[in-house]
C-alpha cells in the first residue's frame, strides 16, 4: 500500500512538474535568447516586398494581376460610407449584428491596395487616401457584438474608452501595412495624410494596447478560459507595433506583453494540440499562433524559435487530422463542414515543424483551391504571403492526406477510416470531452460520418450568428442542442451546458483491422435524467461496418421518453422491420437495429437559415429512435453496412 501510495505521489509531481516545464513557454524563450537585444528596429528589416519592389510584383501570374487591377478598377468610384449610429444599435434593438456595414469599407480598402501593388501606376492612390481618412473619422473600427465589453452602456462606441476588439485588431493591421506601403505617396499628396493615419492607429489601438490589462481576451487580468481572439488580436497588435513604433524601448515592451498574452493562450491548450474550436477556428487560433510565432522568429532574426516544441508541432499536425476528404473536415462546436483551410499556412507550417504530411497537405490544399489561379484573399499581410509561396506551393509535392486514424486524449476527439490514404468506405469522428468548450454546442459523446468522402452522419454545425448565439439563451437554439446531435435523449432530459457536464473514462484503441472509442456520457446529463452510466462506443469494422453501440443503467425510468437521436444529410427510408435505408450523394447504406427494442420516427427539417444552407441546402432529417419496454439496464446496437 505504501509503495502504491508512493508511486502514485510521485507520478503527480512529476505530472505537475511536467505541467509547470511546459507553462510560459514563449516567455521562457525571450529569456534564453535574449530578447531585448534581438528585436529589429525597423519593420524593413524583415524584407517583405514594398510597393516600389516592382520586380517582385511583376512575377504575380498574369491571370491573378487581372483579377487584382479589376477587383481595384470596381472601387474607384466607391462612395465611402458613413456606420450610422443605428448601425451600431441593431445589436441591441433586433440582435443583428449588422457586419456588412462595417465589412464593406474593409473589403474596398483591401481591394484597391493589392489593385495598386500590382499595379504601380498610382491610379488607386487617391481611393486608398480616402479610405484610410475614412478610417481616421471614424469612432470606433470594432464590431458592434463586441460592444458588451466595454464599460460604458452597451450599443454605441465611447470615444473616451477605446476598446480593442477582433474588428479594430483587424483594421489596426490593414491601416499599418497601408501606411508602411504608401507612407511616401502620401507625404507626396500631403504630409498630413500619413501622419494622422498613424496618430489613429496609435490612439485607437497600439496605445489602449500598452495601457490596459483588462481586455478580457488578454488573459492577463484574472484566470479566465481563454479562446481564438488571443492569437488572432495579438498577432495584429504584434504587426503594428512592430511597423509603427518609433521608440525600441516601447517596442521591447508592448512584443513581451503579446508574448505573455500568447503565453496564457498556450497554456491552456491541451497537450495532444487539438482544438476545440474546430477546423474553421483554427485558422484564428492553432494557424495564427503559427504567424505570431513565425512573426516573432523573423523579428529576432530567427532567434526566437519555438517550432520544436511537441505542443506546437501538434498543433499544427492537428488541421490533417481533422481531414475527412475534400472539402470537409470535422465540424464538432460552431465550426463549418468544411472550410478554407490557409494551404499557405499549412504548408508554412509543416515546414517550421519538419511534418511533411502537413507540407504536402498544405500544397495539395493549394491545387484544389486553384492557388496559382485566384487572387488570394485575406488581410494585406495574408495576401502578401500567399503570393509570396505561390511559386513554392507549384513545385513541391502534393498529397491527399488521408490518415488511417487518430485520437486526442486531452481534447478527447478520436476518428478512423477503412484505408489510409483513401476516402472510400467509412470515415467517422466522435467526441467525448465536456460541454463548457469554446464555441460550445451540448454534443459529448456525439459523431460524425462519413462514406465515400460524402456526408451522413451529420453535425449540423451553427446557424448565423446573431446576438442570442453568445448570450445565456444560447441553448435555446436548435443546434446547439444535445437532441439535433448524434446523441441519447434520456428520460426527456437532454445534456446541459457547462463543463461540469462532461464525458468520463474515454478509451481509444485501433489496429489493422478496426478502430473504437468508447466513452462513458452520463456525467453530461443533469441529475433530471436519472442516469447512472451510458457507455458509448463506436466501432468501426474496417471495410466492413460501423456500429454505434449503447450500454446504460438509470436510476429510475420517468414517464419520458429515452430515446437516440440521428442526424443525416442522407434521404431514410424504412425497407422491413428492423431495416433502414439511407441514401447520400453516391452511396447507399443499410442501417439495422433491433425492433423489439427501437421505434425509429423519421424527421425531415427544412433548413432556411443562410449559413446552414451552405453546407445542408436540400435539409437535413432527424432519426429518432424510442427505445421500447425500457429495463433499467440495457443495451442498443445500430449497425450500418454498404447496400451494393
């Protein structure tokens, strides 16, 4: 007993010493490299291309030149409009967040800049003067969702408190790389162009930066679970300070205090590097902790370098692990069924890490997107670097990264296929983990999957985002319920929100010749439900079956029903008893289960909601499984195989 005792004190101080090695990692860094003395002086220094570099500007393919200087050409009569107070106002008279008003001026600014870059001509100039004025006259550059976190009465911006949120992170960067890339033409025009734009900046954002603490986002103030806005504002703070700051001195400080932001941020991210944001958030959270440290390493000439780091490295590996088959990717919490997927980044990336699946995903990403074709989009640093790798991304080899499985033990997200490297037959992904995760939807112990590479089982992911979808009436929305996920209704009860409300005892194990995760839900239901244990599992028989199997116990049965719950993109039919029939895009699927204890009722949703219909424009349908003559203690199995 003592010597199990011992062992067990031991193994917690080494988890606790493991876990106190790996906490302030970034900050750690600046010590051994010595930070102060590294840091450049001037933003040139990191040999982007500016706009008088026109040899780099002339080897832009001509296809995507055109497509630049005619996207410019639509905007040089562009009448710069004013955000109306009501335009401000909507999110708390109607709950519409009204981004457009605030998304167009940003769209024709990013239009005619990269017009005028490629360009050279000066035709644009004048426009863009007037956009970065219109910018200048402007109160606020943030979103009027984010107007909740100021202090001052929620709905208009106050110009005594300005607050720095996604929107002005994101108009910070823009401004500054306008102003280090047309700083000359200006002075040209009129000396007082450049000099107020930077004055706004500086005023509007890089100094709240410095002189608060408290932007809830920062993690700085009080522990706080921490999200995507970490890296995705740090990163454009990070690039104007390092544009604009005139003074080292200032400079040194306001890049530690990104890097101690940047420090919370990674260290609540699990170890195994999986977000729980999903794919789409990646991009704003794993992907842009990559610009910010690659932003970082060039900045000390490569001195600060972080990407041996196994925490860093998974991070980057997981956006190929959550890889169904073009164009999807696994959706759990608010993410979209499929997304973009930064292949510049990507590939970037995997060649910080050393991961040539990552490289060779990212290149593959870059052909099917018609990388070297299409004008890149994004902010101005992004489309600068997605030109910057076109030729590179041409070159390299490319691949279908299809990986046998995978399973992320602190994220607790776990998946499989029939064949690597191939999309055909079965893929699925399920979940145990909790329901207070970022973007949260109430889903543990919910699944996708997937055959052929085309959808069937389904997560239905968010519907537009709307005031209601970040406010304590959340999960009053349909999809963020437990009931519109692949998951059991249990005496009525469906799961709760919070991360108290959590999955236990997730195991994976997988070989040459299946793939299961099992996982115990009940602890995600509230005491309502009366459950003692719900085990589920899914197995994946490969080439063969899958099979989503349930073992549970209840305290008591209530006159509710309990009940399983599918979701399908796929058109159901019943063919005999105890027999369903599902049919996707080319595949069709018998899906059996035994009627002497499952009832299924069939339910088509019509979906009207503008982001859903994205992904699910022919409507969704609902299977609904009771389960009949309930015992305290049973078993279910639903069993689904090729129909040839």
């Amino acid at each position: 007993m003592k010597i199990l005792a011992s062992i067990l004190i031991l193994s917690l101080l080494t988890l606790s010493s493991l876990t106190l090695e790996n906490e302030n990692l970034l900050q750690k860094k600046a010590d051994e490299v010595n930070f102060e003395r590294q840091l450049i002086q001037n933003f040139s220094e990191l040999n982007y291309p500016t706009y008088h570099n026109r040899e780099f500007w002339e080897k832009v393919p001509l296809s995507i030149k055109k497509q630049y200087i005619e996207n410019a050409s639509g905007y040089l009569d562009y009448d710069w409009p004013v955000v109306k107070a009501t335009d401000y106002l909507e999110i708390i008279r109607s709950g519409g967040r009204n981004q457009q008003a605030f998304a167009a001026p940003r769209t024709a600014l990013l239009a005619l800049v990269m017009g005028e870059l490629i360009e050279g001509k000066g035709r644009f100039i004048d426009q863009i003067v007037n956009g970065s004025w219109y910018y200048c006259e402007q109160t606020w550059w943030g979103w009027s969702a984010h107007l909740k976190h100021q202090k001052s009465p929620h709905g208009l911006p106050d110009i005594n408190e300005p607050l720095v949120d996604l929107g002005v992170g994101e108009i910070t960067n823009i401004l500054s790389w306008t102003w280090y890339l047309f700083k000359d033409e200006f002075d040209h025009i009129h000396p007082l162009i450049a000099e107020r734009l930077k004055d706004e900046i500086m005023k509007k954002a890089v100094i709240p930066y410095y002189q608060r603490d408290d932007f809830w986002w920062m993690g700085l103030t009080s522990p706080r679970q921490v999200n995507n806005w970490v890296p995705w504002v740090n990163h454009n703070m990070l690039t104007a300070i390092l544009i604009l700051e005139d003074d080292q001195e200032k400079r040194i400080e306001g890049v530690k205090k990104v890097i101690r932001s940047l420090d919370v941020f990674l260290n609540q991210y699990p170890e195994d590097g999986g977000c729980d944001e999903g794919p789409t958030y990646w991009g704003h959270s794993g992907a842009t902790m990559f610009k910010n440290l690659d932003l970082l390493k060039r900045a000390t000439n490569g001195a600060f370098d972080l990407f041996d780091v196994p925490k860093i490295e998974k991070m980057g590996s997981y956006i190929y692990k959550a890889y169904i088959a073009y164009p999807y990717f696994i959706n759990f919490a608010d993410a979209d069924a499929s997304t973009g997927s930064y292949p510049d980044v990507i590939y970037s990336y995997g060649k910080a890490i050393d991961d040539p699946k990552m490289q060779e995903f990212g290149a593959y990403l870059a052909k099917r997107q018609d990388f070297g074709e299409k004008a890149p989009h994004g902010k101005i640093d992004e489309q600068i670097s997605q030109l910057m790798w076109l030729k590179e991304l041409e070159e390299v080899p490319s691949k279908d990264v299809l990986i046998s499985d995978f399973w992320l033990p602190q994220t607790q997200i776990a998946g499989g296929r029939d064949k690597e490297g191939s999309s055909q037959g079965f893929f699925f992904a399920a979940k145990g983990g909790h329901n207070g995760e970022n973007h949260n939807h109430n889903d543990v112990g919910s699944c996708v999957m997937y055959y052929n590479g085309k959808p069937c089982l389904i997560d239905l992911g968010r519907e537009k985002y709307v005031a209601k979808t970040f406010s304590p009436q959340r999960y009053e929305i349909w999809t963020m319920q437990s009931q519109f996920h692949n998951t059991p209704r249990i005496n009525g009860q469906d799961q709760s929100p919070g991360a108290e409300f959590k999955a236990v005892n997730s195991t994976f194990k997988s070989d040459s010749k299946k793939v299961i995760f099992a996982t115990n839900i009940a602890g995600a239901y509230s005491e309502l439900a009366d459950v003692k244990k719900w085990e589920r599992t899914y197995l994946l028989k490969r080439g063969k079956s899958f099979t989503i199997q349930d073992d549970f116990e209840l305290v008591k049965k209530s006159q509710d029903e309990t009940t399983l719950n599918l979701i399908t993109y796929c058109k159901v039919s019943k063919t005999s008893q105890g027999n369903l029939q599902l049919e996707g895009e080319d595949f069709k699927l018998a899906l059996k289960y035994n009627p002497n204890i499952l009832l299924p009722k069939i339910e088509f949703i019509e979906v009207t909601d503008e982001s859903l219909k994205k992904y699910w424009p022919d409507g969704v349908t609902r299977i609904v499984f009771t389960i009949q003559n309930q015992e305290l203690k049973g078993k279910t199995e639903l069993l689904f195989t090729q129909i040839n």
